[in-house]
C-alpha cells in the first residue's frame, strides 16, 4: 500500500476515534447531576440570548434618529403654479407634471400640509391670465409661481404689451398677499435677435423692479434636450419635469418657504379672552 494513502487512512480512523470519545464524554456529561459550578455556568449561558436580543433592538433605534431629522411642518401651505401648457404638463400624466411633482417632493421634505395648486392652461397667454386672475385669487395662495409670455412670443405679440401684462398680474397677486417667484422664459431665434433678446429682459427687470424671487430660465437644462421633450420639442416629459423641479424650482423655492414658516412661527399669539360669566334670568 503507498504510504500517503496509509498516512491518510490513519489520520482518518484517529479522526474517527476522537469524535467518538467526544460524544461519549458529552453523553456522560449529560446524565450526570449538574454541580453548584455547573448551574452557575449554565445560568451565564443562559443570560447570553437576551444580551444578543437587545443589541439587535439597538438598530431600529439607529433608523429612528435619522428619521427624525426630517422635521414635520404642519403649517397650511398653498402654493399656485399658474401659467400655460408647461404648467399645465400638457401631454404628461396628471401626477407627472410640475405641480404634482412638486408637491410630492415637498411632502418627503416634511411638508405635511402643503398644496400645488395647478391653475396652468394651455394656449393661455398674458392678456388670457390677466382676465382670470379674480378667479384663481380664491385660492388665497401664500407663493405663486408664475410663468407666462412664451405663447406670447409664439404669436409675435409686442414685448411692452408683454410685461405690462405681466407687472399687472403680480400687483393683483401681491393685493391677495401671495409672494410671488417669477419664471423667466427663453424663445428661440426664429423672431429676430432684437425680439429675442427683449423678450428674455423681460423677466429679470420684472423681477428687480418688483422685489421678485427669479427662476432665471424656467426650462434650463431641459429646453431644447430631445431626451427631455416630447415630440413637439416644447413640452418636457416626466423626466424633464423631474429636472424641473429638482433643479430649477426647489432651491429658488425653499428659502422662501423658510421665511414664510419662520414669519408665522415668530407671530405672537393673541390670548384668549377671559370668560365672561353669565347671568342667570332670575
């Protein structure tokens, strides 16, 4: 016989004895009665699972505190996205456009109670949102966010009459209390530099001479990307509106937000009057 297969054969068979003395001594040790060392060393043992159990439990306590980073704000918040068809989210789901977007967004950062109003119409231009404006005041917004004129330009329509429209319709917003972010448009080229470039001056002259936040351009980094925009390379997609929202909206957004949730919050509150007591008719 080779001497590595005898080798290997004894190890096996020492193996084999080994593990049979150990069962042997493990029985032994089981019938016999347990010795006062014994239950000590046992109960130790014993101890052991629950120790486990409550490290185990110290996981679920981790989670919690970072979920409680994101604050609650149970303010009522009413914001309304008013516009045109980019507003509206023509040929999008209902859940996909801008304003749905945005609120779901908002409501993850902790925004419990905040309403997107969607009051965005398709066609409309600023002469058409100037005539409805009475209508959409009921909502009694606290930030508005609008942007119109790019229907306008589509139609040549005179830059004056443009911003008169528009400097019209944040003085009625602001008359209703709502601050107002205003979203700055850019056309393509197919008017004429000069329109071009009056029209996009419209917006941030808006801004300055009326105190205004300013979306510098509403579509950026969207506009003109054929992976962003539907077939009429107008209107953004659902993605489009993602980058919309993330990118373009919630950093003009939520410095405002701040400031209307800390302006309320530093309000003082009005004591309730004393009760006056009745008198009884005798």
């Amino acid at each position: 016989m080779p001497l590595p297969f005898i080798k290997s054969y004894s190890l096996k068979l020492l193996s084999k004895n080994l593990s049979v003395a150990l069962l042997a001594g493990l029985v032994l040790t089981a019938c016999s009665p347990a010795s006062d060392n014994d239950a000590d060393a046992n109960a130790a043992v014993a101890e052991t699972p629950q120790v486990e159990a409550e490290d185990a439990n110290a996981v679920p306590r981790e989670t919690s505190a970072e979920q409680a980073d994101i604050k609650a704000i149970e303010q009522p918040i009413t914001i309304l996205a008013l516009g045109d068809s980019l507003t509206e989210g023509l040929g999008v789901d209902p859940n996909d456009n801008y304003p749905a977007q945005l609120e779901a967004k908002l409501k993850e950062m902790g925004y419990t109670n905040v309403e997107v109003v969607n009051s965005g119409l398709s066609g409309e231009t600023s002469t058409g949102l100037v005539n409805r404006l009475d209508w959409v005041a009921q909502t009694k917004p606290d930030i508005t966010i609008l942007t119109i004129g790019a229907n306008d330009a589509i139609r040549g329509i005179d830059v004056a009459t443009i911003e008169k429209n528009i400097r019209t319709a944040v003085e009625r917003l602001q008359e209703n209390d709502s601050d107002v972010i205003l979203g700055g448009m850019q056309i393509y080229d197919n008017l004429g530099s000069d329109y071009v470039k009056s029209f996009s001056a419209i917006y941030p002259r808006v801004a300055e001479d009326m105190g205004l936040t300013l979306i510098p351009f509403f579509l950026d980094n969207v506009g003109g990307n054929p992976e962003l925009n539907q077939d009429d390379a107008i209107h953004p997609t659902r993605q489009g509106y993602t980058i919309i929202v993330d990118n373009n909206i919630l950093p003009i957004l939520k410095p405002e937000l701040e400031k209307l949730t800390a302006t309320t919050s530093a309000k003082p509150t009005t004591p309730a009057p004393a009760n006056t007591p009745i008198e009884t008719a005798q």
